[in-house]
C-alpha cells in the first residue's frame, strides 16, 4: 500500500513506527483523504511517504526530515494539487 492511515497519539518529530523517517505535522487541514494521497503521490512518488491520522492531525512521515521552510513549501504545493 503507498500510504498508512492509522491513529496514534501524537510522537516527536522522530518516527517511532517507522523507524529513520521523521514525522512532519501538516498545519493546514485537509478534509479529503484521497485529494490529499492524489497530491503526495504526484509530489514524492506513491511509495516515498506515510499519512498517520493522530489527533485529529495529519502527520506526514518522510524518509528524510524537512526545514521549517520545505515543509510551508510542501504544504503550498500540496494545496497547489489540492
């Protein structure tokens, strides 16, 4: 599967389910899913992310950690897709 949907209680910014990735908490809501995985697909690639739903918050797990910079950029882009 390109992405996991779970919910957890909320983690550092280091992954503890997916050990080496960092977790990225997404500012922004967004309120369909598949929009959503439509955009991280054309941004990383269907198999280069993870999607966890903790708290009522996206948190997006990449296998590299983002800047506070790259992740606003991110989240324009995702809305870019959106």
């Amino acid at each position: 599967m390109s992405s996991t949907y779970s919910t957890e209680s909320p983690l550092s910014s280091s992954s503890s389910i997916f050990p080496g990735w960092s977790e990225h908490v997404l500012r922004k809501k967004y309120r369909d899913p598949g929009k959503l995985k439509e955009s991280l697909d054309a941004i990383y690639g269907s198999s280069q992310y993870r999607v966890i739903v903790k708290a009522d918050r996206w948190i997006l797990v990449l296998p590299s950690p983002l800047g506070a910079k790259e992740l606003e950029d991110l989240e324009d882009n995702i809305r870019n897709h959106y």
